[in-house]
C-alpha cells in the first residue's frame, strides 16, 4: 500500500486486513506508520520513498498486488505525482505484481448518493475540483 499513512491509505490497508491479507504499508515517515499499524500484526511497516525506484522494489517484493494511494498537493502534481506514478508503474511491471490506483473524489463534491459509482453525476463545488 504506497500511501498507506494518509486517510484513504489508511482505510484501504485495514480492509485489507479485515479480509484476511498480510498488508505492506509504505510511506515516508515512520513514526506515523508505527503509530497507525504497530498493533495491527497483519501489516509489515516499510520506510520508503516513492521517488526512489529501490525503495518500492525493496517493498514490493513478493507482493501480489500495488495499491497507490499516494497524492500530493495540487501545486507539486508535476513533478512529483508523475516521477511517483512512473516508478510504481515500472516496480508492478518488474515485479509482475497488478496495480490498483486509488484516485481522489474531488470532481463529486458533496455526493448526494452513496455510494459513488461511475455513474454518479460530477458536482464540482470548489476551484480545484476541476
């Protein structure tokens, strides 16, 4: 799970749990992951990088699958969300692992059905939803 300490991160690597798998969770800042998962016995805590292309083959040894959740602010998308998506993208492929990419929900501002679906209408309340 690259991104596993922020909120949608978190959510997913404890539904994952929840239905019976052993969950990598990577980020950056460790303490935060020992904070989060430390108690959780099915999650395996890594340190990494995503802009660091080792980092992620370190992590993503023998795993099945990739999720990213990672995101970063509007402002830093290029470089940075591209650098990262381009070394998960070429980690899953070396690793012959799938790859889920957890994108956010801005564009559905407040929905007001739940839950979203591909057909739930876009409702785009503030500027950077666009």
């Amino acid at each position: 799970m690259v991104g596993a300490s922020g909120s949608i991160g978190f959510a997913i690597v404890h539904e994952l749990v929840n239905r019976g798998l052993t969950v990598v969770a990577f980020a950056r800042n460790e303490e935060k992951l020992r904070r989060l998962f430390t108690d959780v016995e099915e999650v395996m805590i890594y340190k990494g990088d995503a802009g660091n292309e080792y980092d992620l083959e370190q992590a993503a040894k023998d795993v099945d699958i990739i999720v990213h959740s990672l995101n970063v602010p509007y402002h830093k998308w290029d470089p940075y969300l591209v650098n990262y998506l381009n070394n998960i993208v070429s980690v899953a492929e070396k690793c012959q692992a799938k790859l889920a990419y957890v994108d956010n929900v801005y564009a559905y501002g407040i929905p007001a059905i739940s839950p979203i679906t591909e057909e739930t209408p876009k409702n785009r309340i503030r500027k950077k939803e666009k």
